[in-house]
C-alpha cells in the first residue's frame, strides 16, 4: 500500500503523554522517527491526524501498540 496516506480514525491523541512516560523530547521522537520534528508538534498539538505510517513508526519508538496513540471514541 505505497503511498497510501490513511490517517488514524479521530480520537484524543495521546502522544503527548506518552512522550512524557517515555522521557523522550518531541525532538528526539523526530530523530528516533525520521518525522520532522513540524509534524511530531502538530500530532502532539491535534492540529493535525497521525497517518497510518508515520503512527507506526512512532509506536516502535516509544514501545508500544499503536492502538495506544489514541484513546478511541466507539
């Protein structure tokens, strides 16, 4: 699925919490990531929704599922 940008379903993301849990900086997921450390601020923000990609690479980074990015509205 090259190129396909399929964005997480809408939920309150919980990245920044996570960040905080896993002592890391905004800064450092961008270099652990490849993320521009832009894009990381605006996920962390909720100006914008993590692609399908870029949220796994993130989980990987910080250790955990990717399901654990958001807390899901059912």
């Amino acid at each position: 699925m090259k190129g396909v940008n399929m964005a997480i379903p809408e939920g309150r993301c919980l990245l920044k919490p996570l960040l905080e849990r896993a002592k890391l900086s905004q800064s450092e997921l961008a270099k652990r990531t490849g993320i521009p450390r832009e894009m990381i601020v605006k996920y962390v923000h909720k100006r914008a929704p993590i692609p399908l990609d870029k949220a796994r690479m993130i989980s990987r980074a910080l250790n955990c599922m990717i399901d654990d990015l958001y807390e899901w509205n059912d």
